[in-house]
C-alpha cells in the first residue's frame, strides 16, 4: 500500500480487444491494493482509452465504497508525442516533459506528483503495448538506464519479440494477446471479463477454422479417389 505504479499505455482502438481488457483489470487491482497510479501516453489516441478503463474500475463495488481520489491517489498525465525523447525525458525529469497533466492542470499543482519526478521514484513500470512505439523502445531506451522493474502486456503478435526481455529479466512480467489479458483476470478476480468472454468466441472460430480444415481433407481425398477409378 502507498508504492507508486507508472503505466504507459502505447496502444489504439485498433489495439482495444486485445489490451483494453488488461487494463482495466489492472486499474482495479491497483486500485484495490490502495496504490499510487500515474499514465502517461505515447499514442495520441490512448487517453481517453485510460479514462474509460479508470471509470469502469471505479464504478467496481470494493473500489467504490472507498475510491482513489484523482489527483491525490492516481493521475492521467495524458499524451506526449516524442517516443523515445520522451522516454528519456520523464527518466531525468517527468515534470519537464509533462508540464500539464490531461485535465490541463499544471502537473506541478498535482498532489500526487510532488514527490513524484523521475521514472525511478516508482517502484513498478507497466507497458501496455499496442506497436511502437511500446515495451521493445520502452526496454531498449528506459528500463536498465533508469533501473526500471518492468511488466508488459502486448497483443499477441508482438508477444514472440518480447519474450527475450521477460527471459533474461528485463521484464519481471509478460501478459501476450486476448489470452494474456483473460488470464490477468483470472488471475486478480475478475469475474466475467471482456476478455474471459472474447476467448469463448475465439476458441470457438479456432474450432470451426480446424472442422473446415478437416471437412476439406475429407472432400479432397474423396475427390481424388474417385478420380484415381
């Protein structure tokens, strides 16, 4: 309790599936565990993708008796255009590089803030990633310079190129695709999740992709034999 989370959500609608699902479990376990969140973006269109995850955790019942207040207990900084600059920015200096948070209020004016003005005043760094930039720039350029603990979610095709990191320990933690989002749920007990649910329906279609397959096998083979007479 009290111990600072900074996630960086790099990600679109295109993106929404796969890593909306994440975060708001993500919001509602740090919420739960009474921490200090801040987001800061660098997709222009991830922003108002934040709030919507913040207020659907907000609205969860052992949230709400006893919600986070914004700007005391967590923060959207908003979106900074600059990928990597503005990584090493907010490594020397988020202050600098975010001089107004996404309400418009000068983030020097923010509680929450105050003693908050480097990457490494916080005690976990989480990427949700939706491309580039994302948690290969976020490693490459912030995480051993700064001394980052760091967990990722990506969609699953990114997920391959971000094993390496989670296996030599850059990344402590790694969620890959729709599944990596369902199991997240599971995991911090989110009951019927947006991606609990979609993997229903993705099973599904993988189950009717391989039927086909094997009724065209069926047909081809059936072809060919009475061709062969």
């Amino acid at each position: 309790e009290g111990d600072a989370v900074l996630i960086s959500c790099d990600y679109d609608p295109g993106s929404k599936p796969e890593l909306q699902p994440f975060t708001e479990a993500l919001f509602q376990h740090l919420f739960r565990k009474k921490l200090t969140v801040v987001v800061s973006c660098l997709w222009p269109a991830a922003p108002p993708l934040v709030e919507q995850a913040i207020l659907k955790a907000l609205q969860h019942p052992d949230i709400a008796a006893d919600p986070p207040v914004r700007g005391v207990d967590y923060v959207n900084l908003g979106y900074k255009d600059g990928r990597q600059l503005v990584m090493l920015g907010m490594g020397e200096n988020i202050h600098a590089t975010f001089p107004t948070v996404y309400s418009g209020e000068p983030v020097g004016k923010v509680p929450v803030m105050q003693q908050l003005r480097r990457l490494g005043d916080f005690d976990l760094f989480v990427n949700v990633s939706g491309g580039s930039p994302g948690t290969k720039e976020w490693v490459e350029t912030a995480q051993g310079r700064f001394g980052l603990k760091m967990v990722a979610s990506c969609t699953a095709v990114m997920a391959p190129d971000n094993i390496p990191y989670y296996e030599s320990g850059q990344l402590v933690g790694l969620a890959g695709g729709m599944k990596g989002s369902a199991d997240y749920e599971t995991l911090v007990g989110v009951e019927g999740g947006t991606a609990t649910r979609g993997m229903d329906a993705q099973s599904a279609g993988h189950l009717l992709i391989i039927a086909f397959i094997v009724l065209g096998n069926i047909a081809y083979f059936g072809t060919r034999k009475r061709g062969g007479r």
